[in-house]
C-alpha cells in the first residue's frame, strides 16, 4: 500500500529497513537520485544502476569531506531539477530498533532549499535485512507531510525523528500483536 506520492522536486527521507525500498521506490518516485554508500557502486548490476541513473555515493571514512562532498552533489542535482533520496539513519535498520538519524539529511536540505518528504515504511517485516528470507505480508509505504525548508537544525531533525518514527509506531503495531502472540 502507498499512499499520497507527491509531485515536484524534493528531498525524501526514507525509513531503510531491507533492499526493498531501494528496488521498489527508485521506480515507484521515477528515479531520484540515491545517497548511497561508495561501496554500493562496485556491486555487478546495482551498482551500474545507480551510476546510470545518478546519484550522490558517499565515502563513509572521509567525515567531513563526504559531508561537504554530498552538499555540492546534491546542490548541483538541485539546480538540475532532481529529486533525490536519502536514508537519514545511514544504513539498514531492524524493525523495532532505535538507531540516530545523521546529520547528512540536514547537510542536503540545508544545501538544496529543497521540501523534505519523510518516508515511513514496513518493509522489514517481508523483506529482512541481512537475509535471503521474504515472508508473507503487506508493505506499507507512506508519504508523510513535508518539512518546509528553513528550519534550524536541532527543529529539522526533531521534526522529521518524530514523524517518521511517530508513524513507525503504527506500522509495527500489527506486527508486535502477531509476535506477542505467537
């Protein structure tokens, strides 16, 4: 189930739970450009795939030049008309598990001017990470209300924490029931 895809440029935010969302919403948002992991470009096909279509590959060990790297990348596919997409937790996340939303989602909204999109899904719950194992079930992706631009940063990412994870609440409640149950 998707609800509520916007239309025009902007940032998304997307909760990343399995390589599901990577696959699906690349097609589903008509290709923004990806934030992704360096390493990602070296992998035989997906890798090809994100250089074709564009996107913003970070070098996780070079801190702040990745950091400033990024905000030229995503200033440059702004002024070219591009929406892009970020993970702002970094990485993968278990359902269910408490992990910080880096500062590289604020580093492109502050550099972009760009609407910020937070993305709420549950797709870790069919498609795990770390795991050839897909189960039975529903993903439900869902486009929350977006973040004006001009926010300090302590307000953007309080913002968009809560947002997300105020919506990941009620996209895991089935799942819990089903767990506590069994």
């Amino acid at each position: 189930m998707v609800t509520a895809i916007l239309t025009g440029q902007v940032l998304y935010a997307v909760k990343h739970q399995s390589a599901w969302e990577t696959i699906t919403l690349s097609w589903l948002l008509s290709a923004p450009a990806f934030v992704l992991k360096r390493e990602l470009l070296r992998l035989p096909i997906i890798g090809w795939f994100f250089l074709k279509t564009g996107c913003i590959p970070v070098d996780r060990s070079a801190g702040m030049k990745a950091l400033r790297d990024m905000r030229v990348a995503g200033k440059t596919l702004a002024a070219k008309g591009r929406s892009m997409l970020i993970f702002p937790q970094g990485t993968r996340i278990a359902p269910g598990i408490d992990h910080p939303y880096e500062i590289g989602v604020f580093a492109l909204y502050e550099a972009t001017g760009l609407p910020v999109v937070p993305v709420a899904l549950n797709s870790g719950y069919v498609w795990p990470r770390n795991s050839w194992m897909k189960y039975p079930g529903l993903v439900t992706v869902e486009f929350l209300d977006p973040i004006d631009p001009g926010l300090d940063r302590k307000s953007f990412m309080a913002t968009l924490k809560q947002r997300i994870e105020d919506r990941m609440e009620i996209l895991d409640a089935p799942y819990i029931k089903n767990q506590e149950k069994a």
